[in-house]
C-alpha cells in the first residue's frame, strides 16, 4: 500500500504571493518596487492598514481562478504520484468564494489529481496522512506524520521543521 501524501495549494502548488504582488504593484499608490516585496514578507513590509487592504482582496470573487503554478509543481505530482496516494489538503472554510475557483485550477493545472484527492477544510489537525507539505508553520505543528515546511517569505526564521525550498527538493527528499 503507497504511503499518502497530503499537500496545500496556496504558497505550495499554486503562487499565491506573486499573484498578491501583482495585485498591489497594480493598486493606486504602492510604495515598495517589485525587488522589495521579492525580498522581504508582507509582515516585514507594511503596516496593518496597508497589509490588511492586501489581504481583503484573497476575499474577492476571482482571486484564486488564475493564480501562476508554482515553479516545478505539476511535474513533481506527477513523479509523486507513482509512489505515493497524494492528496491536496486546501484551507477554503475562511475563503468561501474560493471552493469553485480552486477546485477549476486544480481541475486544469494538475489534471492527475482525481477531485476525490481534494480535501477543503479548515483545520489540518485531522489529516492523517504520512506526509504534509504545507508553507504554513502552524498547520505543521499539529500534524502527526511528517511536516515539510515549503519555503516562502513569511515562514523564512521558522527552523521547527524539514524545509523544503522548491519542488526539486521535495522530489529529493520523497524520492530518495
């Protein structure tokens, strides 16, 4: 029986932080250039105001319909996919316009993917699976199988867990 893999969409297979990016070099009056925000953490950047007004826009109908594939992605599932059941664990319960739209990208981008592998939920806690890749440190911490923490901006001086910086490593590291 393959062991099973469970993986988050957002910051993981799907770019969610250039699409954020995008959008804010778009707004009015963005004070910080393109380097700038390639460099450092919402967080690290603005101020509440500014971040939450960001933020508010992953709320908007049509956000998660066109976000870039993360670099690697689609060929990693596909090489995972012949040792190990994978499954893709997404946090939609916070973002309800998000359901139909991430479930169309993952129905387009990652065709190899049955939609009985998707998993929208809210708390990770209860994932029982052997792996779970996920860039969020808190959704690790909770977990009991094997936590890989997929590097991103916001979770950069997080040390806790088995980083993994880009697709190839993750390859690496289950394909070993």
């Amino acid at each position: 029986m393959k062991q099973t893999i469970c993986i988050d969409q957002d910051d993981v297979l799907a770019d969610t932080h250039t699409k954020l990016v995008q959008l804010y070099l778009k707004s009015e009056a963005p004070r910080y250039e393109l380097a700038d925000l390639q460099e450092k953490s919402f967080q690290e950047l603005f101020h509440e105001e500014e971040r939450n007004a960001v933020y508010r826009q992953i709320h908007e109908p049509g956000f998660f319909a066109d976000i870039p594939v993360m670099p690697g992605a689609q060929e990693a599932i596909v090489q995972l996919q012949d040792r190990y059941t994978v499954f893709v664990a997404t946090a939609a319960m916070e973002f309800p316009n998000s359901f139909r739209e991430k479930y169309n990208w993952l129905a387009e981008h990652l065709p190899s993917i049955h939609w009985r592998n998707y998993i929208f939920m809210g708390d990770k806690s209860i994932l029982g699976a052997d792996y779970l890749i996920d860039d969020m440190p808190y959704n690790l911490q909770t977990f009991t199988g094997k936590g890989l923490l997929f590097d991103a901006l916001h979770n950069r001086d997080e040390t806790a867990f088995t980083r993994v910086r880009n697709w190839t490593e993750v390859l690496d590291l289950l394909l070993d």
